[in-house]
C-alpha cells in the first residue's frame, strides 16, 4: 500500500532541534509506520484517536489513514508536555 507521511509543523521544528543522530532514528521509525502503522510497540491513546510509538527517549504522536501517516507531535518520553499537546491537536 503506497502510503505518504504528514509532519506537523511542531513535529518538523522538533526535529530540527535535538542531535542529527537522534532525527535519524527518529525518521526511521516514523518511515517504518508507512509499511505498518499499527506496529506491536504502538498504544492507541486512551480517550483519542492518536497512537503513540517511542523511539529511543522520545514519544511519537500519530494518527494514519489508508492514504497517509500523520504526525502531530514529537516529544520527550518522560515529558507530560507531549500529552497537553496531544490534547490541543484533537
């Protein structure tokens, strides 16, 4: 299935601000949702229509279709500013 990938702008901006090393892996695991967007470390979000996967010490918020994975927020894992965020996308 040929999906596409949708970044926020907070997401992208995120990205562009921890280390390169960090991007790349994160990238990767984003990349890894077009072949398999529901994968066995993601949770569907309780009381939304998000998911969440980690990667490495960060936590990404997403949502797919069957065109295209969305990602609204890019955030540290242990950092509940992630989930406010969540909740001001919905």
């Amino acid at each position: 299935m040929n999906r596409n990938i949708s970044l926020s702008k907070k997401a992208e901006s995120f990205l562009s601000r921890i280390p390169k090393k960090h991007s790349a892996q994160v990238a990767k695991k984003v990349l890894a949702l077009l072949e398999n967007p529901r994968p066995e470390d993601s949770i569907k979000m309780k009381g939304s229509s998000f998911f969440r996967i980690d990667s490495g010490g960060y936590r990404i918020i997403y949502g797919f279709d069957p065109s295209c994975v969305y990602v609204y927020i890019i955030g540290k894992r242990n950092d509940g500013d992630v989930y406010r965020k969540a909740k001001r996308v919905e």
